[in-house]
C-alpha cells in the first residue's frame, strides 16, 4: 500500500507544534510550567555566545515570553530538576531522564580513553583518581582549581592541560556533574552530590535505553526517517535507531508517510499511525514574529529545515569576516509557520540599546507596513527581555530581500 502523503503546510506546522513553537509565547514559564516546556522539547542546547542573549534563554524566551534566565537557574542549581551533558551537544536535560545517559556514559568512556589519549597523551589518565580526591575532599571546583601545577598553553579548549583534561573526561563519563556555572566556566561536584536521587536509580538495560531514545525521540520530531530519529538525542547508533524502526513497523506502532518539501519532493519518513489526523487537528499558527536563536532545537537539524521551509542558513562565527554572507552571530525571523528571514542584532548593554545592523527577508517576502511593524514590536520585547529598553536601527537595516 502507498504511504498516505502530509503537505508541507501540515507537515510544517505539526513539526513547530512538537517545538511549541505555533502556539503564542505566552502563559508561565517557572517552576513546573518550565519543566513542562523543557520536557515537551527534551533538551534545549546551552551556548556561551552573548550578543544579544545566550541560546539556551533565547530559545525558552523565543515560546515564552514570561520567562526569565533566573527560572532556569533554579531548576538547574536549586531544585536539581534538570542535569548538563551532551546530546548532539551540551544541553540541559531533565533529570528524569540521566539513567538513559548511563549508555553513552559507559560507550564515551571506552571510546574517549582511546581518542583522548592519543590527542592529549595518557598522562591525563594519572590525574582521574587525583581530580576526584580532590573533589571528594574539597568540594565542587572548576578547571582552574585543579593541576596547578601543570604546564598551560596559551589558552582554548585544545590546549587542556592534564587535569583539566581528567576533569572533562570524569564529566563525560557520568562521574561527576555540573553543579553551577561560574561566570559561565563549569564547576563540577561528584554526580551523587548534585543528583542524589537520579544517581540512585539503576542503569536501564540497553535495549530498554534504545526503545525509549527511538520513541522519545520520534515523539518530539513528528516524523522523521531512522537517521534524525538516532541523531535527535545522539545516545544510540545510526543502526540501532535502524533495527528498532524495523521492529516498530512490522508490529505496527509506527507506520511509512511520505512528507511534502517545501519545493514539493516527498521524502519517506517514519510517523505514529493517525499523524494526518494529529496535523488537521492543530490550529491555526500564532499570527506573531519571533526571532529565533540560532541553536534552536527546530533549526538544529539545517538540512531538515531547509527542505521544510526552504530556509538555507549557516552560522557564519567560525567564518572570516570577508567572506560572510550575512553576519557573526545572525538570527532566524519567523512568522506563524514560515521563515521569513534573518536579522543582525547586538546588545550594547552599557548604553541599554538593541542595535539592529541589518534585516534581510526571504525572497518572495515583502516588507509591508503591518510586517514591518510586528517584526519592530517584537524586536522592543527582546530588547526588554535582555535589560535594553532602546532599540536603534541601524541606516539602511531593512534590505532587499
């Protein structure tokens, strides 16, 4: 039988609904409201850049506008509710889940020994039971206050010294966790200090940890083929992912549809039976814009985004100035359920400014009065949400699309 086809507008706004991104940014966003949020996206990735504001604020305040960074840091520091690690990067996570980071937990350290030994030498590897000494002994310390007496580079995350190195692979590994953050540089405690109750649940089997990263992770996609789907939480290989989607389609808990790209290609993807019901149920997306962190979990995946929406971006940080399209640190503008451009955007916070270098819409998208005007409303809300009540545009910002 042909696998029943979702088109693109369905298929898009059933992707945003699973990133709570087509309902208005409304409602509370602390304490249980917050987790609820952060646990119907799963994770939310943590970033250290801070031109406007870091990512992981961005991408709560961009689905709640209520929400302030000090909510995170109590359920992060205060209530324990969520644990840092790794996904396809470093993120917060609810705590709920750490058993499942048990796998990658026991696969990093077998396959970081090897890796970090021949990067860094194997005299990190005398430092482990050190930097936990220290740590039981002395409380939660940061790579400064350990090995201070080891030869330094000249600085960046390469040029680790030996402990420092010990310190990062004991995080890897689930030994220890991150308790706070200071001046954004992590600070770390033994893991039964900081998770006293999630350390003390037993590791799942492995197979029971494939089932529940497949499924959590379809869950929060929608639909995705079985590459997205082992790539969403970065806990299972490609084939693990593969071998549970063939045992989830002969017993039928999930079944073949083909997806509309935003150019009308199909795509062959994997879904829970009744997703063209679950789609025609959603409402109408929220008529509002909203400027998007670059690391948001909706435009992680690049490539899926651009076949969804048509949207090509690339983070230009790591480019040459000279041979940058748009800019350093450049943010995606949605409206409703499309993607209608990029904006170039930077907090002057000694000055209270939000300062606007450029915004470059979409081709096909024009900038009439009412769109001009959401886009400037929203631009004051995040110029109040980062401590700037001014918003300074700046000569010739508005451009051709």
């Amino acid at each position: 039988m042909t696998a029943p086809v979702l088109d693109n507008e369905r298929a898009r706004r059933l992707f945003l609904d699973r990133h709570a991104l087509l309902e208005p940014p409304s409602g509370p966003a602390r304490g249980e409201a917050l987790m609820a949020l952060i646990h119907r996206l799963g994770f939310v990735q943590v970033d250290s850049i801070n031109t406007v504001e870091r990512a992981h604020h961005m991408i709560l305040w961009s689905r709640r506008h209520s929400y302030r960074p000090a909510d995170l840091k109590r359920l992060l520091e205060r209530d324990r509710a969520l644990f840092e690690h790794w996904t396809h990067d470093a993120s917060v996570i609810p705590a709920e889940f750490f058993p499942y980071w048990r796998l990658r937990f026991r696969r990093d350290a077998e396959r970081m020994l090897a890796r970090w030994t021949a990067w860094q030498g194997a005299e990190f590897h005398d430092k482990v039971e050190d930097v936990l000494d220290h740590i039981r002994s002395g409380g939660p310390c940061g790579s400064g206050e350990v090995g201070t007496d080891e030869q330094r580079g000249k600085g960046g995350w390469w040029e680790w010294h030996p402990s420092k190195t010990a310190l990062e692979y004991l995080w890897r590994t689930g030994a220890l966790c991150v308790c706070h953050r200071r001046n954004f540089a992590k600070v770390y405690d033994l893991t039964e200090r900081v998770l006293p109750d999630a350390h003390r649940l037993p590791e799942p089997a492995e197979a029971a940890t494939v089932d529940w990263a497949c499924s959590a992770a379809l869950d929060r996609l929608g639909f995705a083929t079985s590459g997205e789907i082992g790539a969403f939480w970065d806990l299972v290989t490609p084939q693990e992912a593969k071998d549970w989607c063939d045992r989830a389609l002969a017993r039928g808990a999930i079944a073949e549809v083909r997806i509309e790209n935003h150019d009308g290609s199909l795509r062959r993807c994997l879904a829970r039976p009744g997703l063209d019901d679950a789609a025609a149920a959603l409402p109408a997306p929220a008529n509002r814009i909203r400027i998007l962190s670059p690391f948001d979990p909706a435009l992680r995946d690049r490539k899926r985004a651009e076949r969804l929406f048509g949207f090509h971006y690339r983070i230009e940080v790591f480019v040459p100035e000279p041979q940058r399209r748009f800019g350093y640190y450049v943010f995606p503008v949605m409206e409703r359920d499309r993607l209608i451009g990029r904006i170039d955007a930077k907090c002057l916070r000694a000055e209270g400014v939000l300062a606007v270098t450029a915004f470059w819409p979409e081709a096909g998208i024009s900038m009439g009065a009412g769109r001009l005007a959401r886009l400037e409303a929203e631009l004051a809300r995040l110029g109040r949400f980062t401590g700037c009540q001014e918003v300074r545009f700046s000569a010739g910002w508005l451009r051709a699309a």
